[in-house]
C-alpha cells in the first residue's frame, strides 16, 4: 500500500486544527467537496474512522489524534528540508572545507572566517592544516572547496587567484647575538619536511641563495615548537613573516635580504564548484580582505 501523501497529511492537519471542513478547505484552497473525497480516501487507506462528524464541524478520534500529530511533524520536517535545499542552492547553507597553510593559519583567515560564519551561520566550515602540495590533489579530488596555497604549487585545472606575497623571515631570540653572520652560522630549528615538503625545500633554496649551509640543530613538526626552541636561545629559524601576528614575546624577526625569499599565497578552486554552494559567498569576502594586499 502506497504511503500518504504530502497533500493527505496537509488535509489532515488542517482539518483537525480548524475542525470544520468549510474552513479547512478554505486555507487548503480546494473545494470542500475535494477535501472531504481526500478524507474519506484517507480513512479508507488507514482502514478506520480519523474523524467524527458533528452538526458544526469535526472532532478527531483516538486514531485521528495520532495521525494528525505525527502529520504536523511531517509537514515540518517537508519545510525544513525545502529550506535547506534552497539555503543550498543559494549557497547560505552547506558546508565549506577550507584548506589552508602556515601562513594563512596566522595572517588573516581567522579574521574571514569570523566574517563569514557572522554572515552565513547555517554553513558548516572545516578548516584543515595542509601543506600546499597536499591542498593542490585535496582541491582536484573534491575533497575541499577551497585552498590558500602558494600559487607555485598549484598546479593545472584550478583557478587561482593571487592575495598576498609572503616572505622568510630569520627569527632569532631577542637575547641572542647581533651580529648577521653569527645568527646565521647559530644551530637552525627547521620544520620538518614532512610538514610541507614545498616550505622546508624552499627553506633550504633560501639558505643556498644566502650563502649558508644551515645546520640543523633540531627538527620538530609543529610550528609553536619552533618558536618556542628559537625563543630559549637553542637556534635560529626561517619562518614566513606573517608568524609576527601572533604576538610572541622574546623574539626578533629579521629579513633576509634576497629575492628567493619570496613568494605569493593566493586562493585555489575548481570553477565547477563555484555555482550554488557557500564558495561563492566566500570568495566574495576572501577577496576584499586580501587581493588588494597582491599588489604591494
């Protein structure tokens, strides 16, 4: 037997909260003949009576309660989820997987995403902490919406778009030696390659460009550690300018002074997910807090 329809619990709901078919079929706008011949074939489907007829209207029996109470959470529910997939199509719902690097994590994203989650409460956001390489192959297999990369790593069949240029900074203990050339002959705290096989190759091409062979001192996988080891005096790091942000005392950032110390960060997708999700809206926002920064 086949299920009732959205138009018999709409019936139901109706006539037992108005409990007079006159007025039921009134709201509904059918006829009162229609909405009786939908009762009866209700009842029939239901095998019982939902409703006692009285002189002036209708008064529901034990059964007819418990269809009609079940049948104004069904109508719910069916609003709910026609407004959630217009939220979708909108893109005001949703959900939004963002993958983003170092330097991002810590110079500006925090301040989109607040602006973003203020505006659209109803999507979803996941942030995950990726290396460039890794956002690049998450983007193409769909596995995130949106990367803030460096832009030389991305690859072919993205769009992208430059926000921001970002470059090494030597951090070095507020405490420890001035002079250039002993800080960079100092023990160096290096992330690891495995955290981001394009950053610690590009820490390393930057050392080359210097003139430096670092040597590693230590070698940890998180970047509050490196921070941490460099501000006890135990090294030096290279480590993108925009860790300032975070407001670490006891530390000094000094800049490089060669052109391989640079790169640009930009934002990462796939055009097909542009149309009907929160990206849109995202990238909206995303660009008015940072692409202006690209020609700086």
């Amino acid at each position: 037997m086949a299920a009732l329809a959205l138009d018999d619990f709409q019936a139901v709901a109706a006539l037992a909260e108005l409990g007079h078919f006159g007025r039921a079929a009134e709201r509904l706008g059918v006829s009162q003949p229609a909405l009786t011949k939908r009762i009866r074939l209700v009842e029939e489907r239901i095998g019982g009576r939902l409703f006692e007829r009285l002189a002036r209207g209708v008064r529901l029996t034990a059964a007819g309660a418990a269809l009609a109470e079940r049948a104004r959470l069904v109508l719910a529910e069916a609003e709910e989820a026609e407004a959630r997939a217009r939220g979708v199509l909108r893109g005001t719902s949703g959900e939004l997987r963002i993958g983003a690097g170092l330097t991002t994590l810590f110079a500006g994203l925090p301040e989109v995403l607040g602006a973003f989650h203020r505006r659209y409460p109803e999507v979803r956001l996941t942030v995950r902490d990726m290396a460039s390489g890794e956002q690049a192959e998450a983007l193409r297999r769909g596995e995130l919406d949106v990367g803030f990369l460096r832009l030389d790593a991305a690859g072919p069949g993205l769009e992208v778009e430059a926000m921001r240029r970002e470059e090494l900074r030597l951090v070095v203990s507020a405490k420890g030696p001035r002079s250039r050339r002993a800080l960079w002959a100092s023990p160096f705290v290096m992330l690891s390659r495995s955290v981001s096989p394009t950053f610690h190759d590009h820490v390393l091409a930057t050392c080359r460009a210097v003139g430096v062979t670092p040597r590693v001192g230590q070698e940890t996988n998180q970047l509050l550690t490196a921070l941490a080891l460099v501000q006890a005096g135990v090294g030096v790091s290279l480590l993108p300018g925009s860790v300032a942000a975070m407001g670490i005392a006891g530390l000094r950032m000094m800049e490089v002074g060669v052109a391989e110390a640079a790169w640009t960060v930009g934002m990462a997708w796939r055009r097909e997910a542009v149309e009907g999700t929160p990206l849109r809206h995202f990238l909206g926002l995303a660009r008015r807090r940072w692409v202006s920064e690209a020609g700086r």
